[in-house]
C-alpha cells in the first residue's frame, strides 16, 4: 500500500520560512520523480517543485529563487524548503510520486497540507 505523508505546514507571517517533509512508503522510493504542487479553492493544482531520481530539479517560476526541492533516498522523503514566503503562497500543498515506462504510469498524491501566509 502506497503513502505518501506530508507534513510541516502551517500559519507563517510574510517573509517567513517553512520546511515541507512528505514521508513515502509502499514505493521503491528513489526510481520515482518526486513533485510538490499546490491548490487554492476555485483553481486547477499547480506545480511548484519537482526532482527526478537523478536529482534534477524543475521549479514555477513564482518561486524561482525563494523555494528548494530536496530529496533524501535513505529516509524515502522529499522536502520543500520554502523561504521569503508571500500571501499568494497560500494553499493546500500535495506530494506527488510519478514514474513513468513502457508499462504505464505509477502516479500517487498525498492528502495535502495546509500553508497559510498571512500577518
């Protein structure tokens, strides 16, 4: 059974810091692209974040610059540094696991966790 469990959200001031962590299990970990992306109510979910089994690493471009994408294959867990952080970062932030082959695609989520930027 696969999870993937985020947690570190929370209520931040403009200009503060948070560390998302999103545990996985059930997956063999490090041959999975691993994603953040974020959804506000009446919106489609978008990408924030991703990096591949290699390490790349691909970012909005609204966060260029203020977010980091990490991964750490041993604890099977991605993290989102998020720094300089604003109001329009406000959202439910998801965790997303992705492989793709010729066989299909192995797609999972997270339940999500909430990130309010507000003074």
């Amino acid at each position: 059974q696969v999870q993937l469990v985020e947690s570190g959200g929370g209520l931040v001031q403009p200009g503060g810091s948070l560390r998302l962590s999103c545990a996985a299990s059930g997956i063999i970990f490090s041959i999975f692209t691993m994603g953040w992306y974020r959804q506000v109510p009446g919106k489609q979910r978008e990408l924030v974040a991703t990096i591949t089994s290699g390490g790349s690493t691909n970012y909005q471009d609204s966060v260029k610059g203020r977010f980091t994408i990490s991964r750490d294959n041993v604890k099977k867990t991605v993290y989102l540094q998020m720094t300089s952080l604003k109001p329009e970062d406000t959202a439910v932030y998801y965790c997303n696991a992705i492989k793709s082959n010729l066989a299909g695609t192995l797609n999972y989520w997270g339940q999500g966790t909430q990130v309010t930027v507000s003074s």
